[in-house]
C-alpha cells in the first residue's frame, strides 16, 4: 500500500476510532486536550507501520493498544516527577495501577458516554460545546467544524482550546453523574448525541461512507441514556426521532465490499424493525404523561409518516399541528416551512403561502433553496404561473444537486407554458 | 461572540514614534496569554495614516479620494484585535489587558460586537421531513 493511500485509510479509521481512544484515555490521564494528543500520536505511528505491515485485522484495538501504552508511559514519567515536584501530584493520587489494569481492559462504550457528560459541564458554552464534540466525538476536523457553521478555523480552533481549559480548570469529572446533576446536564447530553446523530446522516449523504457509523453509536448512546433516565421524556423523544429518521437511511454493500448508500424517500425502503423500536420509544415518552418535548414532537410527527401506508393516507392536519406546537415550544424558519407545507396540504394552498411569507424576508433563509421551492410550489397550485416560475428559477439557481435542478427546470417552464395561455 | 477591539490611533503612534522595550515585552506578553487562554483571533497593527486614502462616495458622481495624513482623533485606527468572549463584561476584561503605551498620551480602544453570520447546528429531523413533505406536495 502507498502512502497516500494509507493515509486515506487511517482518515477513515481515525474518524471511527477516535471517539473511542480519546474516551478511553480520558479515563486515564484525566485530561481530555492531552487524550486526543496521545490518541493522535497513536494514529501517527500507524501511518508509519501500517504502509509496511499492511492494515491489521482490528485496526481500532491496535491503535488503542499503541495509545494505552503511550498512556501508561506518560503516566510513569509524571509519577517520576511527582516524586520530585510535589504539586504535580494529582496524576499518582488519581491513577492507581488497578485503575490502570482497569483502563487496559476496561468497557469502552461507557467511556463515550462518560466523555458526552464531560463535555456538557455547565461552565462550557453552548457553542463551545458543539466544537468540543464535533472533535472529540465526531472526529471533525476544525476546517470541517468551522465550514459547517460559516465560521473561520480560527475561531473554532480557539474555542476548542479554551473548552478544553475550562474543563481542566474545572476539574471536570470523568464520572457518569446521577441524580440532580444527571437531570441537570441531560438537555445537553441530549442535544450532543443529536449532533452526532445529524453528523453521521449529513454526511453521509456526501462523501464519507463511514458515517452510518456515527448514527449508530449516537442511537446506542441514546439508547443506554433512556435506561439511565427512564423518567425524562425527552430521552424517549430523542431516541423515537433518531430510530424513525434512521429508518429512512439505508445501506447496502456494494461490488467491492464498500458500503454504498441510498438516501431513499420511497417508503417501501424504510428500515420496518427501526421505526417498530421508534415506535415503541415514543408510547414510552407519552406514558409518563406530560406535554410532548421538541424532540419528542418532531418524532411524533415522523411517526406519522411512517405509520401512513401509502402517502395519501398521510394524516397532514395532525401533523399540521404538531407542527404549531414545536412552532411554539422551538420556533426557527425551518420548522415554519415545514409547517407552511403541512398546513398547505391538510387546509389548502393558501394558507401554506400565508406562512411562507411571513418568512420570506429572513436572513436565515437567504440561500435556502427549499424556501423558493415550496413558495413557488405553492404559487402553481394557486394558478400563480408567472410568480411560480420566478420561484423555481430562484430555487434551481440555488441549489447544487443536479437532479434537483433539472426538476425545477422543468417546473419552470412548465408555469412559462402556462402563464402563456 | 466575536469581538472587535479597535486601538485608535495617537499621535506618537501616527509619528512611528517607537514604543519603550518594556511596553513591547508587555504587550507580546499580553496577546500571548491571550492566544493561551483560546481567546484571540486576529491582532493586526495599521501602518500611519500618511500612506492611507480615504474615499467619500456620494449617491452620485465619482468618490473623492483624499491623501493622509488624517488627524489623530477618535475616527483614526491604529490597530485591532478581534477576540471571542462569552461576554462584553468579559472582552471588557480583556481590553484592559492591553498595557498603556506610558509616557507618549492617552490611548482609547472602542469595543465593538462582530455581527455572527454563523448558525446554530442543522436538524437533519426537520431537513429530512422537509424533503420528504415537499416530494408529496409536488405530487399533489
């Protein structure tokens, strides 16, 4: 194998892997920034060798094995030091050689749940904690970080490293909390594990083909989070949502062994075991009583969906108003088109185009191209050609799917043709 | 929050009057702890206005261009930093790190919050469902 072509290959591994080393070392070292260098190192000797060695059977237990050892190795030379300079001693009263067997061949997967916990301590901002776990947990690099919120590299670079700071500072536990502190962090547990949930399936829908990975380890986490916190309705919601949008993601394995994706819309595709386990999560959540959650209100809605047999069945003035409650409960321009579309089909064209441009004008929406899409959707079934055609010349301008834009085309001068008459 | 921290010019700073070597080590140690604590973005200095233009454009006609050196007061820069803070209280903090220059004048610094066009993360929930409402009203 040639260099850059193991380099591709640890990319790819090092984006499933490092979760799971960071986690692991954090549990030894105690120090998140150091963990993801001693897991980097690990990765950095593994495109020495692998080019010569060829990849091993388990590519994830060699790198945690490499990383363990230089683990233990830093452990050592502090515990020389602390011998000599007594203020370093927090490293020997910390890690014992049972806590070391212990992290040797210790569980993984708490880890990473360990690691969520710790990066939704309450000193950490809402924005620094998405950078930390775009990282840490979702392998990001800070080009891809700062790409995907239009933001500079800079300025994800630094929030990471202030991030990390706070957390050493803070002394950050890497315990699981329970009782009011677990209460207290879990909305933002909640809301990591769905960023990496919606990391895995946007990206797979580009060009990283590992990230059905991430999907599944953010469903895992959710899963395990509605044991720990069966009370919390919101945990069921998460998990109903991300099980049912799962569904709708299917994988198949291509001629080469390579997992080729299909993003399918066709319902017959959908995954029937995911949305059962959706399902099932969801009558969990309205057990216990209480006003439907975002999440729970946005799986509700995909229940919907995947309930109707066919999509005529689709019941539309439910979901038009479970729509109006998240509107309520957790307002933003996309949830306002989607409820425009619902409102549209259960209640008529007009009302649609009546939500649609109250948010016309926002800036958040200014190079959306669903937007001029449904608005212009909307003006046809109107009999509006002319104001139709505008909005599909917008939206096919906008967007960089190709098949897309051949569709809006079509849509376009389909409305010319018309509005001529 | 990305913060704008504008160090106006003065006159020792328009002279290229150099500054004292304890006020160059302060201030070197001041953005290097900065940097540290993961709070700087960018730190540029402004050559003197001398080789500055500024243009005035009018709704009609051409801009007029006019040549430095402009009066040292409150509209002229010397130099920014642009810095990420939970906070104003908390860039306010940062802002008095900068050392005095001492000796030459007075120095001012106007604090300005940098407009976000940054977003919040994506909901692949409603993206998704989004897509699939739009196929149905299509084939409507």
């Amino acid at each position: 194998m040639n260099r850059p072509a193991a380099r591709r290959t640890v990319d790819a591994i090092w984006r499933i892997e490092a979760p799971k080393l960071i986690a692991a070392l954090t549990r030894m070292v105690r120090d998140v920034g150091l963990a993801e260098d001693l897991a980097q190192d690990a990765m950095v000797v593994a495109l020495e060798r692998w080019p010569e060695t060829g990849i091993p059977d388990n590519p994830g237990a060699w790198l945690m094995t490499v990383a363990k050892r230089r683990a233990i190795d830093w452990i050592r030379r502090n515990r020389q030091r602390d011998d000599k300079y007594a203020e370093l001693a927090r490293v020997s009263e910390l890690i014992s050689e049972d806590d070391m067997d212990k992290a040797l061949d210790g569980e993984v997967g708490d880890d990473l749940l360990r690691l969520v916990f710790m990066t939704c301590h309450p000193a950490l901002s809402r924005e620094a904690r998405v950078a930390l776990t775009l990282r840490l947990l979702c392998g990001l690099t800070t080009e891809e970080i700062a790409r995907s919120f239009l933001t500079s590299e800079p300025t994800v670079a630094q929030r990471i490293v202030r991030a990390k700071k706070t957390l050493n500072a803070e002394r950050s536990s890497f315990e699981m909390p329970s009782g009011e502190e677990l209460a207290e962090r879990l909305s933002a547990v909640l809301e990591v594990v769905y960023l990496m949930f919606n990391e895995g399936y946007a990206a797979t829908s580009g060009e990283h083909w590992v990230r059905p990975l991430l999907c599944q380890e953010a469903l895992r986490l959710g899963r395990i989070l509605a044991e720990l916190a069966p009370r919390e309705p919101e945990v069921h919601g998460l998990v109903a949502l991300m099980e049912i949008q799962a569904s709708r993601l299917r994988t198949r394995v291509g001629d080469q062994g390579e997992p080729v994706l299909l993003l399918d819309q066709d319902r017959a595709q959908w995954d029937r075991l995911l949305i059962r386990r959706g399902l099932a999560a969801l009558e969990r959540c309205r057990k216990l009583g209480r006003p439907l959650g975002p999440y729970a209100l946005q799986a509700a809605i995909a229940a919907c969906h995947a309930e109707a047999p066919t999509s005529e069945e689709t019941n539309w003035i439910r979901i038009a108003a479970l729509y109006e409650a998240l509107s309520r409960q957790a307002p933003s321009p996309i949830v306002e088109l989607n409820r425009a579309v619902a409102v549209a089909m259960a209640f008529g064209p007009a009302y649609g185009l009546q939500i649609v441009d109250e948010i016309a004008g926002l800036s958040a929406l200014e190079n959306y191209h669903l937007l001029p899409s449904v608005r212009g959707e909307l003006l046809r079934k109107l009999g509006r050609y002319g104001e139709a055609r505008l909005e599909f010349e917008r939206a096919a301008a906008m967007t960089r799917n190709v098949r897309e834009q051949e569709l809006l085309c079509a849509r376009a001068a389909e409305c010319d043709a018309r509005s001529s008459d | 929050m990305r913060f704008m921290l504008l160090v106006k010019a003065t006159g020792c700073s328009e002279a290229g009057v150099p500054h004292s070597r304890e006020h160059r080590f302060a201030k070197e140690a001041s953005l290097a702890s900065m940097a540290e604590a993961g709070v700087l973005l960018a730190a540029e200095r402004l050559q003197p206005s001398s080789g500055g233009i500024r243009m005035a454009f009018s709704p009609e006609g051409e801009p007029e261009l006019e040549c430095g050196p402009f009066p040292a007061d409150s509209w002229l820069l010397a130099e920014y930093l642009v810095i990420e803070s939970e906070s104003m209280e908390e860039a306010i903090g940062w802002a008095r790190r900068i050392p005095a220059p001492g000796g030459c004048e007075r120095m001012e610094v106007e604090l300005r919050r940098l407009e976000d066009k940054a977003h919040g993360p994506r909901n692949i929930g409603l993206e998704n469902d989004l897509a699939l409402q739009l196929g149905m009203l299509r084939q409507d």
